[in-house]
C-alpha cells in the first residue's frame, strides 16, 4: 500500500494517451537572447550603410513590425516606445544644432530663415552661430539624424526582445561580473517606467488630482523608495548566491589573463585599424585582428577557470534561432555588397536637392530582415501574461 493510500486519499491513476495536437503551429517559446542581438546589431550595421530616409523609414516600420509581433509583457518588453521617443530627440537635436550653428549657405540653397547671428572670436573660425538657414541644411542634418535614431531604435528592439538575464547565461566565465552590471544597468530603465506607471496608477485609485509639475513630488518619492527597496532585495540575492568570491585564480593567473586580454584588444585595434586604412602595412589587417581574436578568447578561457557556474535549462540554439540570426546577417551583407543597385541610391544627394529613391534590392535586403517576427517562434501565454 503506498503512502497516500494509508493516508486515506485514493491515488490519481496515471493520464495516458496521445499528444495534444497543435495543428501544425510551432509551439511557443523563447527564442535565444543572442540570436536577437544578432540580428538587431546586424541591422544597426545596415543602417549605417545608408542615409537614404525612405530605407531608414522603412527599418523602423520593420522594427515596430518585429517588436509587436514577438515581444513579451517583461518589464524590459514594454520599453520600445520610450527608444522612439529618444530617437525623435535625437533628430529634432540635430535639426537644431545644425540650425544654431550653421556653416553657411550657398546662392543656389532654399533659404528658409535667418537667425540672429552672434560674432565669434578668429581662433573660432569655421563655424559661425546663427544666420542664415536653408532647406537642404535642415534636410541633411535630419537624414544624419534619423540614422543615428535608427541605430539606436535596433538596441532598443534587442534590448526589448531579448531577455537579459538569460542573456548573462551565455557570457563567458571571466566576464561574468561585467555581464551582471550591464544586466542590471539594462534592466533600471524598465524598472523605473514600471515604477512611475505603478504609482501613478495608486495616485488615481486615491483620486490623484494633481498632474504636471505638481504631481512631480508625488511621484519622485515613492518611486526613488521603490528603487531602493528593489536595490536591496538584488543585494542580498547576490549575496546568497555567491556573488563576488575570491575563487582558486592565483596571482600568477591573473596577470596573465590580463596581459593576454590587453595584448588580444590592441591586436584588435591594430587590425582594424589596417582594415580602414588602405595605406596601412598588409600585417595590421586581417593577421593583426585574427591574432587579437585569439589572445582575447585564451584570455577569456584562462580567466574563466575561477568562476564555476551552473546553468538550469540552458535555452537552445535551434531552427528558428538560425533563421532570426541569419536574416540580419544576409540584410547587412546584402547592403554591403553594391550587388544589383547604385551604391549612389544609398546616399540620395542633397546638392543639389533631389527626390531619394528606392533601390529594389535594399528594399528586399530590409524586408528580409523583418521575416523574423514570423520565423521567430511566438512567445508563451505565460510569459505574455507575466514577466519571466
């Protein structure tokens, strides 16, 4: 007799029987944290390759698309909107300072209108404050703009699709402290907009009136003693699991995993370095980079052997993964190779002023990367309804 049948309660026999049918759908899941970064720093390198604004209008219809479609309710997953706002200053920053400090204009520019102009002193010489301002100088400071909104919106998509702290998963041993600050750097902002919207809405239920400024003081406290509160309780989990022991590394060790990492980052610099300038020595290319490489992962491997960690369901690297990751690639390559268009349909002119076009093999390489809110597998109802 088993112990729950002496105990009086009859034992549930066993649920046999087929698979439940999913009809064909991919089950939901989590895709792994390194395949979005792949793919969102893949696409940040494509941005960079262009200035053309109906592309770069066409990557953030790409990133909302992808966003919507694959993100969770985490709290890191609601900050998206926040990165559009950031870009939208970003532009509206450099409209404003190519406005302010202008370099002039020439007869054949739009004028728009005239600033007042401020004498700067002859060691100042090549910028002036204020003056004229024409439409193309506007134009070409909101298209620099918009690219540096782009780049930062692909962090902001990776930032809100991947998961940080099963992104600290995979970072090696040796940068296992590094990794836990930058998790948690990441992880302030959506805390702190969780925070504010969580006290707003307590402010509301005790029927809040006070909007503005006014409400500032209402606001601050309780989430300053939120973020206090949630300081302490990461504290002492770290302290319970460990954080911050000495480890076995000798001091011999030490030194040498940090001469082989120093040695492995100048190596990289001096390859790319040689890679950018074509005048350089043929040994500060690819040799020079290849040989960094491989310093920095001895370095890496070596300084790992002090942290022992073990992992609990460790996310796997699969179809999907291949694909999200794969698609960014082939978008970037695809932008960098100058096959099947004019490198010049990248870079519309803007002296003189012309309407930008839009190259078909471009427009493919971007569409192509935003296949992946649909070759990524949905999230799970438990995480759409919960942070994981």
């Amino acid at each position: 007799m088993t112990p729950v049948a002496r105990a009086g309660v009859e034992a549930a026999p066993p649920v046999s029987g087929p698979a439940p049918d999913t009809g064909g759908r991919r089950l939901p899941r989590t895709l792994h944290p390194v395949a979005w970064w792949i793919w969102a720093l893949a696409l940040a390198t494509a941005v960079s390759r262009t200035a053309n604004p109906l592309l770069l209008l066409l990557v953030l219809a790409v990133l909302g698309h992808v966003v919507t479609a694959r993100r969770t309710e985490a709290p890191w997953a609601r900050g998206f909107k926040y990165y559009l706002y950031l870009a939208l200053t970003v532009v509206a920053i450099r409209v404003v300072f190519r406005a302010v400090f202008a370099t002039g204009i020439t007869p054949r520019d739009h004028f728009l209108f005239s600033l007042p102009h401020i004498p700067t002193p002859d060691w100042y010489a090549g910028i002036q404050i204020g003056g004229p301002v024409s439409l193309e100088a506007v134009l070409s400071a909101a298209t620099d703009g918009l690219r540096l909104a782009c780049m930062l919106c692909c962090i902001g998509a990776a930032n809100t699709l991947a998961n940080p702290k099963r992104a600290l998963r995979v970072l090696p041993g040796a940068l296992h402290e590094l990794g836990v600050a930058v998790t948690v750097a990441i992880s302030v902002a959506p805390q702190l907009v969780q925070s504010v919207q969580r006290v707003a809405r307590a402010r509301k239920l005790r029927a809040g009136r006070a909007k503005g400024l006014k409400a500032l003081r209402g606001i601050v406290v309780p989430v300053l003693e939120d973020a206090l509160e949630r300081s302490l309780r990461l504290a002492a989990a770290m302290d319970s699991r460990g954080y911050g022991r000495a480890g076995t590394a000798t001091r011999n060790s030490r030194r040498l995993t940090g001469a082989l990492m120093l040695l492995g980052m100048c190596g990289l610099c001096a390859g790319a370095y040689g890679l950018l300038d074509a005048t350089a020595p043929r040994f500060l290319g690819l040799p020079a980079m290849a040989s960094g490489a491989v310093l920095c992962v001895a370095g890496l491997r070596l300084g790992g052997r002090r942290i022992t960690r073990t992992t609990y369901r460790p996310d796997p690297w699969r179809l999907p993964e291949w694909a999200v990751a794969g698609s960014g690639v082939l978008s970037a390559v695809l932008l960098f190779s100058n096959l099947g268009y004019n490198a010049a349909e990248l870079n519309p002119s803007i002296y003189p002023l012309s309407w930008p076009t839009l190259p078909p093999v471009p427009t493919v390489a971007i569409l192509l990367a935003g296949t992946a809110g649909f070759l990524a597998p949905p999230p799970s109802p438990a995480q759409r309804g919960h942070a994981s």
